[in-house]
C-alpha cells in the first residue's frame, strides 16, 4: 500500500476503534496532520485571521476538530497492534484533559497568581505527568506491532506463504 494511502486511511476509518493499524499508518496520518497544521497556520498568518482562545485560528481549530476523531481512532489500533489496549491512550490524554479543567477556573491569570507556590506545583504536577504519559504513549507507538493475530485482530502485515499447486 503506497504511503498516500496509508496517510489518508485513518480518514476512511475515521469512527473505527477496532482492529490493528501499522505503524506506517498510524505515523504517516501523524505527519499529515502535522503538515496540514503548519499550512493552516501559514494561511492565517498570512490573512491575519483572528485568534480563538490563545492557540487556535478558524482554520487550525477546524482542522483540529475534524481530526481528532480520526486520531484517536488510529491511535487505538495502533496501541491494539502492539497488544495493549486503546485506553492506554489515557496515559497522555487524562493529564491534559484535567490541567483544562483545573486551570479553566483560573482565566485571569496575572503575575501574581503565577509566582503562587500552589498554583506552581499544580502546573509543574500536571506538565510532569504529560511529560511521563508522553513518553510512555511513544514510546508503544513506536515498537513493532505483534506478529500473527493477538486478541484485536489480524496482523495488518499477514506473512505471504508460498502459492501451492
């Protein structure tokens, strides 16, 4: 399957938690989000489009919103095929998702809130757990997936076995 094919195939797959995806394809949706991004970024900066919240332009919150489903999709195969469960995933999500909502409370920060010793160990807590999830959600994206079937599926990589007569 040519690298095209494997970049687009989580779009195709968009909703499917299910079954095993290689690593080819799990890392080349990876690199074609990431391109797309630095275009719609280019593209707002140039236009001077306005900003959502601190982060996000019209087009790089669009882009984020219809790709996150399609991500965490192949994410979840990608994890199945080395033989873990897709809720490994939480390992980075769940310290993102609670730092939003702790800190979604504190929308006025100042200086003075941030040179709190509270507030500093609660954001260096969260960033230290998004640091270690980080590395541990990596470092299973990157092994070789399992070979023959495991309990999620099929190898994506079936072995060719010699044509009988």
């Amino acid at each position: 399957m040519s690298i095209v094919r494997q970049m687009l195939r989580p779009f195709a797959r968009f909703a499917d938690f299910s079954g095993r995806a290689t690593r080819a394809e799990y890392w080349g949706f990876t690199l074609l989000v990431l391109l797309m991004g630095l275009a719609a970024v280019a593209i707002e900066l140039r236009l001077a489009l306005p900003r959502v919240g601190l982060v996000f332009g019209p087009l790089t919150l669009l882009l984020a919103l219809a790709t996150v489903v399609p991500g965490l999709a192949v994410q979840t195969r990608r994890l199945h095929d080395v033989g873990v469960s897709g809720w490994w995933a939480l390992a980075i999500w769940a310290p993102y998702l609670a730092s939003l909502l702790y800190f979604s409370g504190h929308s006025g920060l100042n200086m003075t809130v941030m040179f709190d010793p509270g507030w500093m160990s609660t954001f260096l807590l969260f960033n230290m757990l998004q640091a270690i999830g980080g590395f541990a959600l990596v470092s299973l994206l990157v092994q070789r997936g399992k070979r023959g079937r495991n309990a999620y599926g099929d190898d994506p990589y079936p072995m060719f076995e010699p044509a009988t007569d």
